[in-house]
C-alpha cells in the first residue's frame, strides 16, 4: 500500500469519526463536496465555523451563554452552561472569572431551597474565583439530589409493599393568621385571617312547639280510643299546659262550642281531632 493510499484511508476514518460525532445541524454547515474528501479540510471548516474568533461567532457563542437559564433541573443547569463557558475560552472571550462565577449563582437565586448554599460559595473566596469549581459543587450537589430522590422513592416502595399508610398531617389557620403550611385554601380565601369572607351558618328551622306533641302513651291511647270506639269507655284525660282533653262528654257542665281542631300526637298515620270545647266538672 502506498502512501497516498495510507493517507486517504487514514482521511476517510477521521471523517466518518467526525461526522457521527456532530449534531445534524453541524453536519449540514460543515460539510460540502470539498470538505468530505478530506479530513483536514474538514476540521478547518469545524474550527472557522465554532471556534474562530470572528465577531459573528464570537456573539453566537456569547448570546448561548447569556441564554442559559436555571428551570428547577439542576442537572440540565449544568449541561446548558459547561458548554458555553468552554466555547467562551476557544474564540478568546474575556470575561473575569469572578464575574462568571456570580452569573452562575445568579441564576439560581430564585431556587429557595438552594439559597444557602448559593451563599455559602459567594463567601468562598478561593471557589468563587474559579467557575469551574463552582460547576463542580453544583454537579456534587446534582449527585447529591439525585441519591435521595433514589432512597425516598425506595422508602416509598417498602411503605407500599408493606401496606403501611403514612400518617396525614392536618395543619389549620388560628389566631387570626393563615398558616402557610396549609394547603386546603389559599392566603387570600383564609377564614380566619379575613373573618368577612365566612359564608353565614344555616340554622335549622325551629319547628312550633305543640304541647300535645308528645310522645305519651297517654296520647296513643286516646289515639286509639278514637280509632276503635269501643261500647264500654273508660275516660281518659290528657293534660296539656293550656288545654286538656276529654275523650266523654259526660263531665262538660255547658254546652260544646263546636270546633274542628286537628291535632298532632304521636302517631304519624292518623291524627286526634277535637270536636267540641267547653267547661269540665270532676269531683
């Protein structure tokens, strides 16, 4: 094999090592019928494209810095900002380390959970003059979230194949202040720290008393003497605080005003009905 023979097939696998390693993007701005006959030419068009130091791409490079931005994935945080800060390196960006380093923290300050501990990196001194140590806490601490989210969600399978449940805890609002760890109502709906907002009570409607109305085997047996008329009556006497009721008309003194009164007892199939009102004489 001679040495034009060694060289293009040492070209040909450089080429196919280079074009399956770049996105479809790339392919189609680096690659053209010169560049894909040789290898050489091939990387010079990659580092012209990416890595010169022309003002166009020297922007993109900048603009895919700027545009890095913390969703709540502290992973995808870190692969969305390693990138640029190493392309800022290739086209000769400057920018002081330190001042990369808080643009870094920056972005995560509106992560409470993560506050403290972008604090604890801003006062270090010998980490906040160096961003890639700071890459480098952000990626143990990404570990770090990804272990325990392992162990919880492990701790949360044994409780379920054990058929053990959890305990509930119920947290309310008092003293005129909404408790923000509740989560039936929001700050704005609270009762208790905005009492106007308390829809009135609905009371039940207060039935009228009827002294008659008891429950009293007084009252079912007159009930039934009513019913069945019976030849041989014994009298009976139902004491009211107001009225009384007489089932025998043998001890009225004076004559009956006759009435039509219903009057509810006991029994809810059939009812008592008066018939006559009068004076009454027991000896």
């Amino acid at each position: 094999m001679t040495i034009d023979n060694k060289w293009s097939k040492a070209s040909y696998e450089a080429i196919n090592l280079i074009t399956t390693r770049i996105t479809e993007r790339v392919f189609r701005e680096v690659v053209n019928t010169v560049t894909i006959e040789k290898a050489n030419l091939l990387w010079a068009k990659i580092e012209e494209q990416y890595a010169s130091k022309r003002g166009v791409n020297r922007g993109r490079v900048w603009m895919d810095w700027k545009r890095s931005f913390y969703n709540g994935n502290l992973q995808n945080y870190i692969n969305l900002c390693r990138k640029p800060m190493m392309e800022l390196k290739a086209v000769s960006i400057v920018v002081p380390p330190k001042l990369l380093s808080y643009s870094l923290l920056g972005k995560l300050g509106g992560d409470t959970n993560l506050h403290q501990f972008v604090k604890n990196l801003t006062l270090n001194k010998d980490i906040i003059e160096k961003p890639e140590k700071i890459l480098t806490r952000l990626q143990d601490l990404a570990h770090l979230n990804t272990l325990d989210c392992k162990q919880q969600s492990a701790a949360r399978t044994a409780l379920v194949s054990s058929g053990v449940e959890p305990h509930k805890i119920i947290y309310y609002c008092a003293t005129g202040k909404h408790n923000k760890e509740c989560s039936t109502h929001r700050k704005e709906d609270c009762w208790t720290k905005n009492p106007h907002l308390r829809p009135p009570r609905r009371e039940k409607k207060r039935q009228n008393f009827n002294p008659t109305a008891h429950f009293t085997t007084a009252q079912a047996l007159i009930t039934h003497l009513h019913q069945q008329k019976p030849k041989n009556q014994h009298l009976v006497i139902d004491c009211g605080a107001t009225h009384h009721i007489f089932n025998d008309l043998k001890p009225f003194t004076s004559s009956l005003k006759t009435t039509n009164i219903h009057v509810a007892t006991g029994d809810t199939n059939s009812g008592l009905t008066v018939l006559g009102i009068g004076t009454v004489k027991i000896l």
